[in-house]
C-alpha cells in the first residue's frame, strides 16, 4: 500500500521529530485535527514505514563515553558475503554506534564511542583484526556543531 502525504501528515511528521512523546491528543492539537484522525494518521505512517521507531537520545558524555571517534574501514575485498560479514562483525561491537557503507575510497565509516582512549584503541585493534581488513584510519573529535536527528521536512 503506497501512502501519499499531504500537508497534515507532513505535519504530523516534523512534530513527532520535534517531540516524539507528546500524546496523541497534543499532537492532534499541534497539527489541527482532532484526536482519532491523528491516531490513524500516526498509525499509518508507522505502517507504511515512514516512522522507523521512537527513541531516547542519550548524552553519551554524561553516560561515560568520553571519546567520540570516527573509524575509516578499506577492506581488501568488496565481494558481497565479504562486506555482509563485516557488518555482522561490526553488529557485535557495543561502541560501534553507526554503521555506513561508502562508495569510492573507504568502504565503511563507523561512529563510535568509547569511555576512554584504551578502550577506544582496543576496539581499533578488534576493527584491524577482522578478516578483510586492509585498513583502519581513525580520527578523533573535537567537539560536535551540529547534532540533528531529523529529516528536514
């Protein structure tokens, strides 16, 4: 079932990015619509798969993970089961918060997190050891200027 959006459910969606707790009932309010509509709306748009999920966002910091580091993995083979089993490999790595394959140069970038640099180099090293591996090149940051989950709508 292919669902089109209108401009409400546009709305719907850039108000539930914004606060993805309200009740259905402010929600309706915010958008203009009574409270049942909403729900089918919001229910829809679960259905049809444009709301992956809800989540807290967690401070990472305050939670212990002092360092935030970028990971560039080549690996020195591209083959199909080859780039599937890195990513299961990465899937079973708790400070590996993202996972994302790029086309050109590098073949994943993995954000991560770790309490502390031994901790962080650790990982590395599981990272360098898996098999594939060519090469692993890490930075570490600075601070983050920019940290929006939303799609801009």
């Amino acid at each position: 079932m292919s669902v089109q959006l209108d401009a409400i459910d546009q709305k719907i969606l850039r108000e539930l990015q914004a606060d993805g707790r309200m009740t259905n009932v402010e929600l309706a309010r915010r958008v203009g619509i009574s409270a049942p509509p909403c729900l089918r709306r919001v229910r829809a748009l679960q259905e049809a798969g444009f709301i992956k999920g809800y989540r807290a966002l967690l401070d990472e910091k305050k939670l212990g993970f002092e360092v935030t580091a970028f990971a560039m993995v080549h690996l020195s083979s591209q083959a199909e089961p080859d780039l599937v089993a890195f990513e299961e490999f990465v899937r079973t790595k708790p400070f590996v918060c993202e996972c994302w394959m790029l086309s050109g140069e590098i073949d994943f970038v993995l954000k991560c997190v770790a309490p502390n640099l031994l901790a962080f180099q650790t990982l590395v090293s599981e990272l360098t050891a898996a098999p594939h591996v060519r090469n692993v090149k890490t930075s570490l940051t600075l601070r983050n200027s920019k940290d929006e989950a939303m799609v801009p709508l």
